[in-house]
C-alpha cells in the first residue's frame, strides 16, 4: 500500500473498535483450498488468536475473486476488507492491537527480514511445488482448484491459474530450478529459522509476534498436508525445536478447533 | 422494341434521416393511356432469368423468382416482378437489383410473350464497415468486415468489434438461411463482451458461443437457441458494496430459451399502429453449467392512432427469474429497471434491491406504460425535418422486487403490488431514422421508495426499445 493509502486506511481503522462479526473468508477447506493459500490464512487466523481478536472463518467458492488484491485469505471488519498478513497487521495496529510493540528497532528490522525470507522462500517453494511440478499439478493442484465449477469452465481456470504461477515463477528466477533445488531452499529455510529460534519457546523470547504467527502458519500446513510425496514434510520435521514451536503454538491458541 | 419498363431502385433497410422505407407506400404503376390497352390483356412469361451472377448459385434465386412465372396480365409481372426484386434484396447479396421486362424474342416466341430480366450486381467478396450505434443510453463504434455470400447461397460471415460507452464487445458470426426460405434461418456466434455498469459497481466480462435457429410460424417468428457463456464478475472501484463482492468471480451458464415475437406496427420506431407480442424463455442448468434457473421475460405494445394525427400507446414488460436448488440468482441473471428507457424519472437501472448504493437487481417485474404522441404544436418545419420530431405525453409504472418461491402466487402478487413506482410527464422525441429514438423529457417521478435514485426533472434518454 502507498503511504497515503496507509494512513487513510489508519484513519478509518481507528475510528471504530473490533466488531463481534469480523469474518474472514477463504476457500473451501475440504475440497478446494491449496497449500499455499492454507498456510497464509493459517498464518492471519494464528496471528488473530494471538492478539486476542475473534474472528469467524468463512468458506467461499470465490473468495479468491472477492478479495481487493487477489490474494487469500482476506478479512471483512465493520465496513473494510483488507487483504493478506502484511495490510491486516497494519489494520490492527491502526485499531490498537500490536504484537511487535515490544521489540525495539534493531529487533522489529530483524522480524521484518525474517518475514520476507519466509515469503520469499517458503511461499514461492510452496507455489513452486503446487504448480510447476508436473505430477503434483495434475494430481492434486488443477483438481482441487477446479472442483468448484463444471466442465468445461474447470479446465479453463485451473491452466489459466497454472500458467500464471508458472509465468510469475520464471519471472523471478525460479522457472529453471528443480524440485531438489527447490527442497533443498526449504531445508536452508528452515535451517535459519530453526537456529534464530533456538530453545525459546518464540522468535522474540517470550511473547508471540506476526512472525510466529506466519512461521506456525506455514510449517503447520506443510506438516499436515498430504502431497505426492513426503518429501516436504520430512525436511521440516528434522528440525526437532520447529515441531515443539508448531505444536505449541497449536496447544496454546487452536486447542478449540477440530482438525 | 426495347425496355418497356425498368424499376428504380428502392431506399434498402437503413440508418437514414427523412424519409423512412415503411412509409413510403408500394409505387403505384403509371396509368398511360396507351398502356391501358395492354393492362387486361393475357401475357405468359416465357423467361425469366439473371444476368450477372459470380459466385452465387441459382437454385438458391429460383424460389425468389418463381413467383413471376404465375403472372397472367401486365400489371400482374411489375407487381411479382418488384416483389421478386425485393427478395433478392433482402437476401443481402446484391448492392443492385434491376428488372427489364420486355417482350419474347426467339424462335419460340409467342406473340403475348414475356421476358423478364433481372440484372444483378453482386457484393464484393469483403467489405468493411464503419458505424456508430445507439443502444440503450449508450452510444458506440462498430468496426464490422463482412463476407457476404461466403459459399454462394446467402451464407453470411461478420466479424464485429465494438467500443461503446459502457461495453466493449467483439464478436464472429455465421449466418446461413434456408435456400427458399430465406425467414428460417440458423446463425451460429462466438463473442467476448465486457461491460462497466456504474449502478451497480459492477464489471462483467462474458465470453460465450451460442446456435440459434430462427423460422416463421403462422404469423410469428419463433428462435431457438443454445447458449454458452463464461461469465466473470468483479467490483468496479474500490469502494464496491460487499454484496457486489460476493458476486465476483466466475461461472458458467450453458441456457436453451425460446422466443416468440409477433409484430405487426408499421415500425419499431415511434408505431403509428398495430401490436407487438414477444414472448421469451430461458432454462439454464440442464445442458451443463453452473447456473441454473427458470427465466420469463414478456413484452407487449399497442399503438392507435387517433385524430389529428396523434398516436396512443400502451405497453407492458414482466419477467421472473426463477432459481432452481439453494444456490442464490446471480446477478448477471437478474432484471433491472429505471431510466430514460423504462421507468423515466429515475435513474438508470437505479430502482429495487440495493445494498450501500449498488443496485443488486430483481427477480421479478413489471413495468407499463401509456403514451400519446401528437406532432409539435404549431407543426414547424411541416412536411420536412419538423416531422420526425413528436411530443409525448406519459405515464410509466412499475416495480422490481425479489420473490420468496416459498410463498405462493398470491403473496408474489402482492408484494409486486406493493411500493409500486410510478412517473408522469412530457417531452419531445426525435426519431432517427428506423433504428433509435431520442427523448428530451421533463418527469416528476412519485411513490419513489427509500433506496432508489431518481433524477426528477428534465431526462435524456437514447436507445431502440424504450417502455
């Protein structure tokens, strides 16, 4: 969002306080919603819980379409629908509720940095395996994103959605990569992670922040989703100290909810 | 000896100002006195034929000229002769049809014998065209490239891109009529069309295939069709209601509807008599798709002309949409109403169920309207321009609601009868040629409900079918 845009979205987020019906909406869970899109609304719903924040998750057909910027998952709050981590952390500041007002400067720049690794490498793999491997689009990716709509509108959508992550992979780089390479920036990923987190029970010490919210989010999916292979799943799982962190986080704030 | 008669070419079917084809009366035949010897007299026609073809085939004109054969006296050949004409002019093969009638010569000549020549010029392969067209309250341009004529037997190849106010729209037809019988017809197209409806904040793009086959029946002409479309719905702006957020995204309608039309006014375009029937259905859902409903739509006008020359007009518009299963109507299905062009004095589509300002359209309506156009007072211009304008008098009523299938017929009518919206006023029309008409009106619109626009008042409306 530009500048203005932010503080125009700040000015009407302070006016009114969290309503009881704030929802938020992504795709079906059962037959419809990907890895990627499940771990960012994951990601948005942990950090939520952690600021205390009730919200009801709503499942639409369409929500990838409602949504301002295209993007899952998005939260409708009183009059405005904002979209994706990033916008929603700003909107809940703007409306007092912060996790990262604790960190000084130095801290708050190294959450940031940590944010845009996970974007930039766990996401973009997440995508990369969803869509560009061949075996795993055809199996589990073109079906699961088709199966809201009949033939032969099905098959339109699901290539058309293909080639636009395909076109956007190749844009940044990643087009030549191979599914290794790809496993391999995971487990790098996931190295990092697991060494800034050490023994803590969360990123900054004590008390949870977006980033453990997006953190849990993703490898929280990657651990509970089937694919057509395993492979993902056993890379995050050798890093013994990020399943505590998964599992706690899980104790803590989703004891409620039924898988 | 040489030509005894040879017709002028006739005005063919057009956007044109002043004179309008279905006013000009059929020619009437010169009465010479040295033709009345020949008027009771018997002919036969020993030939008739056509100079001039290229790649049209001839059995597909020897229906449209066999009629010429059957004449037995002069007067009876021009007669069949220009009728003749005009079926192959409306064909849309020929830039030029002339007709030579003269007598036999030959061998086999007989001495009342007749030849009947019609001379024709063909289309060109392609041609081009430029245009500007007036749909409801919207203008825009048509490029259009034709292929007339494509195998020789009417068949008729258009591809059409068109930039307008509120749609964009490109599309590929093929139109290929019954060799004789010229009325049934079957076209099938393919188009991409995207519109931007601000009364709604709404924008549709919708890329669909459809057959259709039309043909006469009695004395009405019924079209069947099959429709495929893909439709995709966003919000326009920003600041879209979230109900039109709810209805972003994409679906499919795969729809078989019927059409009836009856209509026997002298003109689409400000009638001086007659009526008009149309009768429209559409069940989508049962050939495939995601949508799935039950759609009537109807539309019926009466004109009579009274003294001094003024017209009284009564018209009537209904429909229903009618969803089958829990899924809800979408609102690319639904009806709208107000504006210039139905309800005048409120605002365009401006009317019914609407959420923060976005009009979500109704699954039912009904909308009338009386009419009396009288010429301008004082006739200016008399004879000439001043004719094509007329004053208007009026009162349109209507309502567009959503039904609860649940309740019966009886509570639907009620709740149609109720906050019923309704508007009076006068103003002045300007018929353009056959194809639209203009309207400057002053409206005072009443029983206006909380929730619609209304635009009291003078109102500007354009288009080709107006309440």
């Amino acid at each position: 969002m530009s500048l203005a845009a932010e503080a125009f979205v700040s000015q009407l987020a302070a006016a009114e306080p969290w309503p009881e019906n704030a929802t938020l909406y992504q795709p079906l869970k059962e037959d419809q919603i990907l890895l990627s899109d499940h771990a960012s609304s994951l990601a948005v719903q942990a950090y939520l819980r952690m600021c205390g924040l009730p919200v009801q998750v709503l499942c639409r057909v369409n929500s990838e379409f409602m949504s301002p910027s295209g993007k899952i998952p998005f939260i409708h709050v009183g009059n405005q629908v904002v979209s994706e981590l990033g916008p929603i952390v700003q909107f809940t500041k703007a409306k007092g509720h912060s996790l990262s007002d604790g960190l000084d400067d130095v801290q708050r720049a190294e959450m940031k940095a940590y944010m845009e690794l996970v974007n930039n490498m766990l996401l973009t793999a997440e995508l990369y395996i969803q869509w560009c491997d061949d075996a795993t689009a055809a199996e589990i990716s073109r079906p699961r994103y088709s199966s809201p709509y009949s033939w032969p509108l099905s098959k339109i959508l699901a290539y058309q959605k293909q080639w636009e992550v395909r076109r956007k992979m190749n844009a940044i780089g990643w087009g030549g990569k191979t599914l290794q390479q790809v496993y391999e920036d995971v487990s790098q990923c996931c190295q990092a992670l697991s060494q800034r987190l050490g023994m803590q029970p969360y990123f900054f010490n004590k008390q949870p922040t977006e980033l453990d919210a997006l953190v849990f989010g993703h490898l929280f999916t990657i651990l509970t989703t089937r694919l057509t292979s395993s492979e993902l799943a056993e890379r995050v799982k050798s890093y013994s100290n990020l399943l505590s962190f998964c599992r706690r986080i899980e104790q803590t704030y989703f004891e409620d909810k039924s898988s | 000896t040489g030509t005894l008669h040879s017709l002028d070419p006739l005005p063919m079917q057009g956007p044109e100002l002043g004179i309008q084809a279905d006013d000009i009366e059929a020619p009437e035949v010169e009465q010479e006195p040295k033709q009345e010897v020949l008027e009771n007299k018997n002919v036969v026609v020993q030939r008739v034929h056509i100079d001039g073809l290229g790649r049209t085939k001839e059995d597909l004109l020897t229906y449209e000229i066999a009629e010429v054969f059957r004449a037995n006296n002069l007067i009876d050949v021009m007669r069949k002769s220009h009728e003749a004409r005009q079926k192959l002019l409306r064909l849309g093969i020929f830039r030029k049809v002339e007709v030579n009638i003269d007598t036999s010569r030959g061998e086999d000549a007989l001495p009342n014998g007749l030849d009947v020549t019609f001379e024709v010029t063909e289309l060109r392969r392609m041609t081009g065209s430029y245009n500007t067209m007036v749909g409801n309250n919207e203008g825009s341009m048509v490029l259009g490239l034709r292929l007339p004529n494509v195998f020789g037997r009417a068949e008729k190849l258009t591809f059409q891109f068109s930039y307008g106010t509120k749609e964009t729209s490109y599309g590929l037809s093929f139109f290929k009529p019954q060799p004789g019988h010229f009325e049934r017809n079957v076209s099938f197209n393919m188009y991409k069309v995207t519109g931007q409806f601000p009364w709604s904040s709404l924008r549709e793009t919708d890329r669909g295939v459809s057959a259709e086959l039309s043909f006469p029946m009695w004395k009405t002409n019924q079209t069947l069709k099959w429709e495929g479309v893909w439709r995709e719905l966003g919000c326009l702006g920003q600041n879209a209601s979230f109900a039109i957020r709810n209805e972003s995204g994409h679906s499919l309608k795969s729809s078989l509807s019927h059409a009836m039309v009856v209509d026997t006014r002298n003109s689409s375009i400000l009638p001086r008599k007659g009526g008009l029937l149309k009768i429209h259905q559409e069940l989508a859902g049962y050939t495939g798709g995601d949508a799935r409903f039950l759609k009537e739509d109807f539309e019926i006008q009466l004109n009579k002309t009274l003294y001094w020359d003024s017209v009284l007009s009564a018209s009537l518009w209904g429909g229903l949409l009618l969803p089958f299963g829990d899924a809800p109507t979408c609102i690319a299905d639904r009806f709208y109403l107000g504006g210039p062009t139905s309800i005048r004095g409120f605002s365009m589509y401006s009317m019914g169920p609407q959420s923060d300002g976005d009009y979500l359209g109704g699954e039912a309506y009904w909308a009338g309207g009386l009419h009396l156009y009288t010429p301008l007072p004082f006739r200016p211009g008399r004879g000439g321009f001043g004719d094509l304008f007329r004053t208007h008098f009026f009162l349109n009523a209507g309502n567009l609601c959503n039904l609860h299938y649940g309740e019966g017929p009886q509570a639907h009518l009620k709740k149609l009868a109720e906050c019923i919206r309704w508007s009076y006023g006068l103003g002045i029309v300007l018929r353009l040629g056959n194809i639209a008409r203009l309207e400057l009106n002053y409206c005072i619109p009443m029983g206006v409900q909380s929730g619609d626009r209304i635009c009291d008042g003078i109102q500007f409306g354009a288009g080709i079918r107006f309440l």
